[in-house]
C-alpha cells in the first residue's frame, strides 16, 4: 500500500477501496501488489519440504525456466507468494549470490506496475539500471524487468507487468 494512503482515515479509507499506489504525479504508470519474494535455495527439495511438510503451505511443482536460468516453485501464501529459486545451468544469475549466501537467502521482492514498458522508460531517466536490454517473459507469464540493487538500496527489484 503507498504510503501517502494511510496518512488518514478518509485516505486509509480511499485505500482500502483503491488497493494501488496514486503514482507520482505526472507519471504514466503506478505501482501495484506485491507479487513474490524470491528465496535462493542450495537444495530445493530440502527447501520445498520446508514450506509443504513442515509449515503446511500449499506448494507448486518445480519448473524449469532456462531462459532465466533458474528452477522455481512458488509457496501460495494468500496476501503474496513466496518464490523459491535454485540455479539451472552454468550461468545462472543466482550462483553468485548462493557463493556469498551458502545457506540461501532472500533474493529479490517483485511487484506488479501497470506499465511496464512506460516505468522502464521513467527508471532510466532517473538512472535506475534496468538488468536486461527488454523485459522478458517471467514465470507467470507476464513481462518482467529486474532493476539493479545498487540503484534501489541493496534490494533486486523486479517489476511483473500486472
Ligand atoms: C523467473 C523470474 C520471475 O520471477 O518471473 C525470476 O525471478 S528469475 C530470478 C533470477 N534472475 C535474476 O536475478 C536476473 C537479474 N539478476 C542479475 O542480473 C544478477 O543476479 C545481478 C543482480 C546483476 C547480480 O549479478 P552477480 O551476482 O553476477 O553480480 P555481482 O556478484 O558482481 O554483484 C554485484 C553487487 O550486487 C550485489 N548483489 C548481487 N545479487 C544481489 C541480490 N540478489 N540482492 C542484493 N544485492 C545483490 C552483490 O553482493 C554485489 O555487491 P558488492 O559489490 O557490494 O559485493
Ligand atoms: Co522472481
């Protein structure tokens, strides 16, 4: 929720009704939900039994996505999911982060915009680095676009057309 909604209570109440962020001024595209939390994992199916066998969260099955070079399977958690990420092949974007993070760790937040191509354009212009020429085709099917950690306080961001 922005954070401009809770300010007060007819706000709050706008809020509630109006579930997305106001944008900025100006601005051609808004936030929306959050989507996912990824997790990087060193052993999935350990990671897996976790969520299903032990916390009792519903579970989907592992999917490969080449393309992204990771396997995937998402925890439902109602409010948002929550992404659980193992390495697929020899360049996989997440080896890095599992080198440093041995145990795993919390990899990247996705949220929903309801522009993609309209936020990456704005990004740009205030220097935010995008990690790929274009969006791709995420998991869910839906274009996506990752933003550099560095440019947005030490967290991976990746924006899921809603
Ligand atoms: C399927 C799709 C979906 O949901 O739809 C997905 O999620 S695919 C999910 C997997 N795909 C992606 O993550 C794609 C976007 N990611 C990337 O392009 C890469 O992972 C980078 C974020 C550029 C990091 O690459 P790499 O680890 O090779 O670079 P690096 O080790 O030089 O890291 C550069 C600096 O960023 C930091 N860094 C690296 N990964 C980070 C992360 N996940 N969160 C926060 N900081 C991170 C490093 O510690 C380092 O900081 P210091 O210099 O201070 O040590
Ligand atoms: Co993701």
């Amino acid at each position: 929720m922005c954070v401009r909604h809770t300010c007060s209570p007819m706000l709050r109440a706008i809020s509630n009704s109006t579930p997305l962020c106001q944008g900025i001024p100006g601005s051609v595209w808004k936030l929306g939900r959050l989507n996912h939390i990824a997790i990087a994992v060193p052993d999935m199916e350990k990671a897996t039994a976790l969520y299903r066998d032990v916390l009792g969260a519903q579970v989907s099955d592992k999917v490969p996505l080449p393309e992204h070079g990771v396997y995937t399977v998402f925890v439902e958690l109602g409010n948002t999911k929550l992404e659980l990420l193992h390495p697929l092949g020899e360049k996989s974007p997440i080896a890095g982060f599992l080198q440093k993070n041995k145990s795993g760790g919390m990899h990247h937040i996705c949220i929903e915009v309801d522009d993609i191509n309209a936020a990456i354009v704005d990004l740009k212009a205030r220097n935010i680095r995008t990690l790929s020429a274009k969006p791709r085709i995420g998991a869910h099917g839906k274009p996506v676009m990752f933003l550099h950690p560095k440019d947005c306080d030490g967290v991976l961001v990746e924006l899921e057309q809603a």
